[in-house]
C-alpha cells in the first residue's frame, strides 16, 4: 500500500499518542523494581542480571539500570545481582500483599567500581555483560563511564569485535564486514532507526561518517528473533547515541586533537564535546558535537586490459594516480529523555553527520590500443614499445572533486509498563544524501605519438608497483605543449537522496509461574523508503582556440615514481570558468551521460509478528514468525544512441541522436520468516546458545532501477526490475564461557543456505532487450544456491592475578572462518555453471589487542587481518577481481594527569600497510589497483567534569 506524506505523519503522532494515553495506567501489587549501578554511583549497569533466587525468576536491567518483576506473590525473597567484573550481590527484600517494593543494588567495592568506570577494563566489561545477557549470538562495544571510546570512528572501532572486519578506502575504515561477508548483507540502525544509505549505489551504509564521540554503545546481533527486521544474512548493527540516564552522576567531557600524516605532513584538527544532564529526577538531556578535518595523500597504480603477445604479459592500460585529498566531519547528537511516571519512560533522540570530501587526482595514462600497437619484445614481467610500430597514446589528467554527504535521523518513542503488560512506540525519520555540483571530473589532456620516435619499456617485475621508463623521445614524451586538450566532463549535479519514515508499536504481556516467566508479545511496524538519483554531467570535447597542458601546469607529490607533467590542482577548474565559452558540448555524451543513471525507487514495507519467550534462571526460549510485505514502484529512464542512416522506430536518422523515454515497474511479495533461539546457562558462566532463522536481502535499489544505457559500440548497461531478494536460512550455535573477572572463551559455528544472491553479469554475446540489439550487455540476475559456513573462536582476559606490574596486562583475540560459496552462470549459459567465493567474503579474519591498563597508564596495540576476498566477477575465472590479504597494526597510549584529565596519542597503520587489488592472468597475479597511504599519528587531551 501506499502512504501519503501527511499520513504517515498522523500515523507517527498516533504511536506517540497511544503511549500518552497509558500514562496514567496504575502499577499492579505484587512487584519488585529497582535499579542497578557501580558503588560510585557513576553509571547505569546496562545488562546486569537480576534474580528472584526462590521463584527461579530472572530479569535484564535496561540501559539505565532500571528493572522490574511483576506478579512476584508475597513474601521474603532473595535478590540477586550480577555483572562482569564485580562480584555477586545479594539482598532480602520483602514483597508485600500489594504495591511496589523498591531495591537500588550497587556493585563493586572501591576498586571493582573503577574498573567497571573507567578505561579500557570498562569498555571490556561492558560489553562482555551485554554479550552474556543478550537473548541472540552478539557482539557489543560500548565506551565506559567519561564517555570514552576504544576509535576514532565507527566503522574502525567495528574491527576489533570476533568475526568483523573492515572494508577500507583510502586507507580508512569505511565498512564492515561481518563473518567476511559483503557489506551489502548486514542492516545498520541508529536509536532503532534504519539508516540510509548516500551513495547511489549501495545499501550499505560507510559508518566512518559517524563520529565515535556521539556513540554510547554499537550492538552487532547476528541472530535475529521475530521482533526484529529480517533483512540481513550478514547482522544488524545498531548504534545507540547517549542518553542522560545512562549514567548516574552529570558528564561533560571535551576532547581536543591533532592529527598528522606522514605523505601530507599535514597537521589538521579534532575536536569533541559530550555532555549529559539530569534536569530533574525525571527529566534529562544528553547530546555531543564532534568536528574533524583531515588532510592526506595516497599513491596509486591502476591497470586493465591485460593481454599476453608473443610472451609478453602486458596491460593494455596503465594509470599513476597521484590522491590529494581533504576529508571534513561535523556531526551532533541530541537526545532528551523523561519519565512522566513511574511506569512510563519516552525518550526523543536526533543525530546529523556531515562528511565533505576534497579530491584532487592527478594521473597519467598509457594506453597501448590491441589494434594500434603491440610489444616489440618481453616476456612474463616486461614489456618493450616503440611508436614506429603503431600509436602510443597518453593522457594527463586532473580531477578536482567535491562531494558532501549528510545523515540525519530523528527519533521519539517511549514505553508504557501496566501491571504484566508492556507497549512499546516509536515514530522515526531518516535521510542521506550525497552531492556534487561543479566538479570537474576530470580534465584530460592526450598526446598520440606514431613515429615520432617515442620507446618506452614497462617492467612488471614488481607486481604491486610496475615501472615505466623512457627508452626514446624524451623531449617530446616530457613536453606539456604535446599534450592538447582532449576532454572534461563537469558534474553539473549529482544529486542521491535516500529517505524513511517508520511507525512500529509493541504490546507484550508476560505470565509469572512457578520456575519462571512465560511472555506473549506482538507488534507491527510500516516503512516507507524513497531513494533517487538525479545526474547532469556536461562533456567537453573540443576547444576554440589553443589550449594544452602547458597552459596549467603543476606539481607533483607523487613518490613511487616520477609522473609529470601535470596539471595543478585547481589551474584546469579556473581556465575552464574563465574561457567557458570556448569549451564545446558534446550533446550526445551529455544526453547520455545525464539520463542512463537517473532513478528514482519506493520501497514500502509493511511488517507483523508474534513471539512466545519462556525466561527462568536456565533456560530462555524465543520463538515465532515475522511476515513482511514488500512493494516497490521502480523509475528509471531508457537511453538510447542511435547513430546517423539508422532507423529508430521505421525512421530513418539523419543525425546521431540520443532518445529517453521513461521507464516504471511495480512489483510486490511477502516473506514469512520463522525462528526460534535457546540460551541454556547450566551452571553459572556456562552460557549455551542455539539459533535457527529465516531471513532476506533485498536488492540494492540502484540494480533494480531499469535503466539502459546503449553507447555508439552497441554496448548496453541494464538494470534489473525483477531481481529477487536474497533468501537464507541461517543457524549459529555457540559456547560461552565467562571464567573470572573480565574473563571470557567464546566459540560458534554458524551456516548459512543463500537463495538467489545478486551477481553483476557480463554477457559477450549479441542480443535483443527492449527491443533494441546489443553486442555486449551488462546487468545484474539472481545466482542459483551459496552455502556459507564457518566458526568464531573469541578470548579475552584480564590477567589481574599476576603479581605487579603485570597485572595490568589485558588480551583479546578472535578469529572467524567462513566457506562461503555459490554457483553463476557464464554468460547466462545454464550448462558452464562456475563456482565462486560469495563478494567481498575473507576465509580467514582476526583480531588481537595486547593492552596494558594501571594507575594513570593505559597502553594498547591492536592488529587487524583479513585475508582476499572476491570484489568483482568478471565474465571468465582470470577476470575476476580479487583484493589481497590486509593486516593493519594501530597502537594507542593515555595517560592520565588527575581523575578528569588524560593525555593520549595514537598510530594509525605503523605497518604503512598498503591495498592491492589484482586478477589471476597468464600463471601470475596481475595488478588492478594498488594503493599505499603510510602512516597517521594522533595526540591531544580529554578531559571530564
């Protein structure tokens, strides 16, 4: 069904109206609430286990310590209190015939509570109580008690929890994979709000756009339950920003930062303020601002077009690339929370992220065409060429782009508890964006020498960094004034848009018995999600009047090699607006260029379930169905190049020409997805999971859009409106053993039967789509069957029982396998099936961190390895894309002047670990991309009142 925009906003005022409405609900006899915190009376214990020793009766606290047992029958109990790193507490209380009775427990003597507060020891307790206490397989990173966390960004802090791993660009963290999966397969949220994704391109969301600064805790669930979204193979990651209830006691913590890196030797600024405060006793605020600009260079190699002649192995295109780039952050929280009774808490939560990107790229390109030119000699490693055999083309480039991509999310909801019934309401909205208008991208100068006595001689013997040298013609080769302009391309707009609203309402009612708990809970909830994409990029191919290289030359800061002459960063945009009326349009790859990437996608997605959940001290069992309902309304455009003396619909042209038409599908279907999850504690810190799911994935919205594009090569790009969404059953199992403070062992295994996943799809042979032939076509279709399986193993411990100074040593580390596997087709040939790894799936992933945490000193190394993984499918084996292994070393150090006040410093890649991509050509691993970024030092002071 489909919503108008006002009713979808009287549906969210109804969801905070029908909690309104229960404001008043009186509480029932027979309860014991309370909550839980340190013995400093710093923060909330999130995830503390509370027990009625008696009635077998167990319960969570909630993010603000708060919990609540309902139905308890009169009499004198024992309650019972847990959390990692402190020891158990006891209490009797006494429950009356009627009313409420109230225990606030506290953990910790002195020096447990400093730990449970500060510091790493913290974060790691934290999360490790979170992990224990959560009903699913998860893995949970939080910041401690002065608003401490372990990164500087989301995505880099994701890296060090078992089976997660980071995707990098530019030699930073951008997105998470999980058990070595594809991005695209796990589902991110903030404060419960879906979050969408500013790329045109993606699902997955970059999560270094977030600063860490404004995050309280990141959850990764990598099982689901009924009342959760269905849609990922890979986990929900769910961000949660501050709330002033999270802690006990008023916070205002300022960080202040430099950072450096080594290839810009820039030194650019950081800085960050957190607050939280209690207004009254049933009213808080909470919020941060985080700013960050970064200034760093990168050096890069591309190649293509891999060709093997006479036993010479050769690309047929060879790029330097030389990155300047300048990256901004601002981003903000705020967050209110009131409690209008004691039975009813509502809360409002926004958060904005602003990342702007400043990219300039200067590159020089060799292009050595099949059928101008071929090697005079070489062999497996090197290749020679002289322009007396045919044409050497070259092109120097320069790109200058800015883009800059917002999220904002906002979020009101609250809870109603009313004797054994619960509701829970929320009403959210959330948008990303990404824009560009006016950059040049790029600005190509070409050279063509045919005999005019240029030689060059490549040398492969390096497979990451080939080299070029001059073997003949070195006066014209160097000289800017051969280089004329050829080409610019101005991005005039590109516009990507991605928005939701949501409405989602829970109703619980839970049952007291003998040996525990038994709940019945339903909910629904409404999606309604628009993305688009609107390009206008301008093609200029000719100049009226004299203009070369020569005319804006610039420099270089480029170290694998000597690439000049190039352009400056900025003396190509300035010419261009100076003398724009020079430049001339090229209409046909204009009209081309602008209509073959629009879209515009709906996605409305209508959700209910129902669960049962059995709670006793032992033994918790979740099981039930969530039906979702999907409907898409699916834009895009058709574009056509039809060149002159053809005939387009019985006419013929007398002229080249592009037409666009418009083009919409409509498509709806719904997914049952049962589950159910056990977690047995046989005995005290012997946690037992077992979970079984249905999921899906819906396609990216880019791939459904039906888009065509045909250029004058007769080579068409389609998308796919009939794309189905990925479909899994999915089981993990796992182990958890929590044996000694801050202590834990945890092992899991986990598979995974995928139906119909999304591959890009290559087709070398002629054809008919839309009624128009093609000679080659590109699109996207559903794979046949994927199995993933593979296991976690995890370890942490603090070893606090060495004699000093030893005792302050801390170990974590984790390791992930993952087989994942599917069958495609050769271009679309049902009998030349071909297995493959699933994209952008690593076999093998760890973490370890060795930490060092006594007195005022807190000391950490931290090391990240992932191994390859598949990025692209190529039509055949030896065209696949493949990135190679990656192994990262950051360490960190703080030290603390007084209680509030710590000096820190950090450094970032010590082991100048580079990116390299590459295909399996001719026996050897041939370049696609390689990218070195050295090294990024940080330092400043953070301070908390």
């Amino acid at each position: 069904m489909t919503y108008s925009r006002a009713c979808r906003r009287r549906i969210l005022l109804a969801a905070a109206l029908a909690g309104g409405s229960m404001l008043a609900t009186p509480a029932l006899a027979g309860e014991v609430a309370g909550s839980v915190m340190d013995s400093s009376g710093t923060m909330a214990l999130n995830s503390a286990q509370l027990r009625i020793v008696e009635l077998n009766r167990v319960t969570v606290a909630a993010r603000d310590g708060s919990f609540r047992f309902v139905d308890v029958p009169a009499g004198s109990y024992t309650l019972e209190a847990q959390y990692i790193s402190a020891d158990t507490v006891q209490q009797t209380i006494e429950v009356p015939v009627s009313g409420v009775v109230t225990a606030n427990l506290a953990l910790g003597g002195e020096t447990a509570s400093q730990i449970l507060v500060l510091g790493q020891q913290a974060n790691l307790a934290s999360s490790l109580s979170r992990q224990r206490s959560a009903d699913g397989v998860e893995s949970v990173l939080t910041r401690d008690g002065v608003g401490q966390f372990p990164d500087q960004n989301v995505a880099e802090s994701l890296r060090r929890l078992p089976g997660l791993n980071i995707l990098n660009d530019q030699g930073e963290g951008r997105f998470v994979s999980v058990r070595g999966l594809d991005p695209e397969l796990n589902a991110a949220s903030i404060n419960g709000t879906r979050i969408p994704a500013p790329e045109s391109d993606v699902r997955s969301v970059a999560l270094d756009v977030i600063p860490a600064e404004l995050i309280e805790s990141i959850e990764v669930k990598k099982s689901l339950t009924p009342d959760m979204d269905g849609d990922t193979i890979g986990a929900s990651i769910e961000i949660n920003t501050t709330s002033a209830f999270d802690r006990k006691k008023d916070l205002l913590s300022i960080k202040l930062e430099g950072s450096y890196n080594d290839y810009s030797e820039e030194l650019t600024p950081k800085g960050s303020l957190d607050f939280s405060k209690k207004l009254s006793d049933n009213f808080g605020i909470a919020g941060g601002f985080s700013y960050y600009k970064r200034k760093f260079e990168s050096d890069n190699i591309e190649a293509a077009d891999w060709d093997e002649v006479d036993g010479a192995v050769f690309a047929r295109e060879l790029q330097y690339r030389d990155y300047d780039v300048a990256r901004e952050r601002i981003g903000g929280s705020l967050s209110f929370d009131w409690r209008p009774s004691d039975t009813t808490k509502l809360y409002a939560r926004g958060l904005y992220s602003q990342f702007e990107d400043q990219e300039f790229r200067g590159d020089v390109i060799f292009i050595l065409d099949e059928d101008e030119i071929d090697p005079r000699a070489g062999n497996a490693t090197s290749a020679s060429f002289v322009d007396e055999d045919g044409r050497i083309e070259v092109r120097r480039r320069m790109k200058d782009r800015f883009e800059r991509q917002r999220i904002k999310s906002v979020t009101v909801g609250g809870e109603t508890e009313a004797g054994p019934w619960k509701a829970t309401y929320s009403g959210s909205w959330s948008e990303s964006s990404e824009r560009e208008n006016g950059s040049i991208d790029p600005t190509r100068f070409r050279a063509r020498f045919n005999d005019d006595g240029v030689g060059l001689d490549f040398d492969y013997s390096n497979s990451r960094k080939p080299l070029y040298s001059i073997t003949s013609g070195a006066d014209l080769f160097l000289d800017p004034s051969e280089y004329g302009f050829n080409e610019l391309e101005r991005t005039t707009l590109s516009n990507s848009k991605d928005r939701e609203y949501v409405a989602k309402g829970d109703l619980s009612r839970e049952f007291a018995t003998a040996g525990g708990s038994f709940t019945i809970q339903a909910g629904g909830k409404a999606r309604w999600r628009k993305k688009s994409y609107d390009l206008q990029a301008d093609v200029y191919d000719d100049y009226d009047g004299d203009y070369s290289l020569a005319d804006v030359l610039g420099k270089q800061t480029y170290r694998i090699t000597d690439i000049l002459p190039l352009p400056s960063h900025h003396a190509p945009t300035d010419f261009f607006y100076a003398n724009q009326g020079n430049f001339v349009l090229n209409p046909i790859d204009t009209a081309i260029n602008s209509n073959s990437s629009d879209y515009a996608v709906k996605e409305d997605i209508v959700a209910g379930y129902l669960l049962g959940r059995w709670d006793s001290a032992q033994l918790r069992i979740i099981g039930g169905v969530r039906m979702e309902r999907t409907k898409n309304d699916i834009r895009a455009k058709l574009t056509q190049f039809v060149e002159e003396g053809e005939e387009y619909e019985g006419v013929e042209l007398d002229e080249d020409t592009v037409f666009v038409s418009p083009n919409r599908f409509t498509r709806s279907y719904t997914d049952w997805l049962p589950s159910l999850t056990l977690r047995y504690e046989p005995q005290r810190n012997l946690v037992l999971r077992a979970a079984g799911y249905k999921s899906l994935v819906r396609p990216k919205l880019s791939n459904l859009a039906p888009r065509f594009e045909l250029d004058e090569d007769l080579e068409a790009v389609v998308g796919n409106p009939n794309l189905k969404p990925y479909s899994a059953w999915n089981f993990d199992a796992s182990v958890e053993w929590y044996f000694g403070q801050n202590s834990a062992l945890t092992g899991g295994f986990f598979w995974k039967s995928i139906k119909d996943f999304v591959v890009e799809q290559h087709i070398s042979e002629p054809g008919t789509i839309y009624g128009v032939d093609y000679e080659e076509l590109t699109t996207y279709i559903n794979g046949d069957k994927a199995k993933i399986k593979g296991f976690e193993l995890s370890y942490n411990q603090v070893f606090s029982f060495l004699p000093a100074p030893l005792d302050g040593l801390l170990f974590n580390a984790n390791y992930t396998y993952t087989d994942a596997k599917g069958t495609v087709l050769n271009d679309g040939d049902v009998t030349d099936p071909r297995r493959i790894p699933l994209a952008a799936s690593s076999k093998h992933t760890f973490n370890i961190v060795v930490g060092y945490e006594k007195g005022p000193i807190s000391l950490r190394a931290a090391g990240t390895y992932r191994s390859k993984y598949l990025d692209e499918l190529g039509g055949e084996a030896e065209e696949d894309r493949y990135v190679a292994d990656h192994f990262q070393l950051d360490l960190s150090a703080k030290y603390r002047i007084t209680d509030g006040v710590r000096l820190f410093a950090e450094w970032i890649n010590v082991t100048d670990a580079p990116y390299f991509a590459y295909q399996n050509f001719a026996g050897s691993r041939r370049l696609l991309q390689y990218e070195e970024y050295s090294w990024t030092a940080k330092f400043g002071v953070m301070a908390n009142f």
